[in-house]
C-alpha cells in the first residue's frame, strides 16, 4: 500500500517529534548525520555573501553548517515546532514558516537551494522541484540529500532502526512511516532524471555509508 503523505498528517507528525527529532537522528545514523551533512555541504562552493535556501530545514542542521560559511541563508519548513528549535540553535538566519511546493520568493532568488531528508515528505514532490528550479539564479545549483540505494546494508538499516526507536520515544509511528517512506522513495538514479525533467541539469552525485545516504547536485 502507498503511504498516505497528506501534508497535514505530515505536518502535524513533524511537530509532535520535534523535541526527540535531532536526539533520534543521531541514535539511527549512529552518530554520523552531522558529519554527513557537513560532508555533503563541502560539495559545494559556497562563498561569503551567497544567498542559500534550505528548504525543509526543519531544526536548521543544514543552513547552521551553511552560515559558517558566511553566506545569508534563509530557512524554510511547515512545522512550527520545528522551527522553535532552530530558531533557538541558530539566531542569525532568517527562518520562514511556509510550504515549499508554494515558496513565497520571487524568481531567480538564490544562487544555492538545499533540501535534506525532505522530498521524501512531499505529496506532491514534483511541484516542489518546480519551485525549486524557479527560486534558483540561472546556473544556480540545486543539492538534494536523502536515503540513497537500497542496497543490503539499508535492508539491515530498516529492521535495527524501529528496535532502537522503540527504546527512546513512544512516537514509534513516525518512524515506521520513516521506514516505509524510504522504501518507496525513488532511487538516486530516478531522481536525476526526475530533475532532469524539470529542466535541471545534473553536476555531481556524492553517496556516503556504502550508499545508503545520497546527496545529488544539479545545475539552472
Ligand atoms: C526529515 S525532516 C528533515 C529536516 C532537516 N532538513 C534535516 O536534514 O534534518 C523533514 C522536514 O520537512 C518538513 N516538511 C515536509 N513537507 C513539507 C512541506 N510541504 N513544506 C515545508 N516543509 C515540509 C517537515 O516539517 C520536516 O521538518
């Protein structure tokens, strides 16, 4: 059965985890998420003075890592309560409380947008890739970042993440959804050409874990 992705369920999911979601993330990448991400970012070369949307930012890992760089960066997520706590971690970045398949910025806005862990989430995926590739500078670039091939070790990944999850939150549900979601995501390659459609053209695809993280970057 296909997972109902209804953003207010989604919505709604996002902000009951919120206070466990950075706690929980690190106990099911065993203590690399960070690492990964700030991997990912280096992919990029972004300089002082860029401007950077990170889109489903939710507690803000992304754009925090990206503000040391000295660019402005402008965060973006539906769930308030997430929100909250990257608005506690990181003071300096402007954060917005929006839907990204409707971004309230005008064309040609970033030379940069970012999304980790959030296409996923999106019911209607392909609409949100529209508006990423109309926000972006042309020969602005676009990294996506999520669960990448599913290979033997993500399999493993799968069945060890609802044990641990179970022995830190009773909000086991989102993390079933999590497992189910990344079951039926599309695979990295289908993702390209899925950019591909949308007028993107493909720069780079980077995977970390023995593939099971994928981080693909494409070019306006
Ligand atoms: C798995 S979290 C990823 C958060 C962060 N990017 C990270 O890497 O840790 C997914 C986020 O996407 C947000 N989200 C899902 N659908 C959205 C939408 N249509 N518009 C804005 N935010 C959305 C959720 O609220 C949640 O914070």
């Amino acid at each position: 059965m296909t997972l109902d992705k209804n953003p207010e369920k989604i919505h709604t999911m996002f902000n009951l985890i919120s206070e466990k979601y950075d706690f929980i993330n690190d106990v099911m990448s065993f203590g690399t998420q960070k690492f990964i991400k700030s991997c990912c970012i280096k992919n990029l070369d972004i300089k002082s003075g860029d401007s950077v949307l990170d889109l489903c930012c939710g507690t803000g890992d992304l754009a925090g890592m990206i503000k040391n760089r000295g660019a402005n960066v402008t965060g973006i997520d539906f769930s308030e309560k997430m929100l909250d706590i990257a608005k506690d971690r990181f003071s300096d970045i402007c954060w917005l409380q929006g839907d990204v398949t409707n971004l309230p910025f005008p064309d040609e806005s970033f030379d940069y947008v970012v999304m980790g862990f959030g296409l996923r989430n999106i019911r209607n995926a392909e609409k949100a890739i529209e508006e990423t590739y109309r926000v972006l500078k042309p020969n602005g670039k676009f990294m996506h970042i999520d669960f990448g091939e599913k290979n033997f070790l993500s399999s493993i990944y799968d069945k060890v993440t609802p044990l641990l999850v179970k022995f830190f939150t009773e909000n086991s549900f989102a993390y079933s959804y999590l497992i189910q979601s990344k079951r039926e995501f599309l695979s990295p390659d289908e993702l390209i050409k899925d950019f591909e459609s949308k007028g993107f053209k493909f720069q780079k695809r980077k995977d970390y874990l023995f593939s099971v993280i994928s981080c693909q970057i494409m070019k306006k």
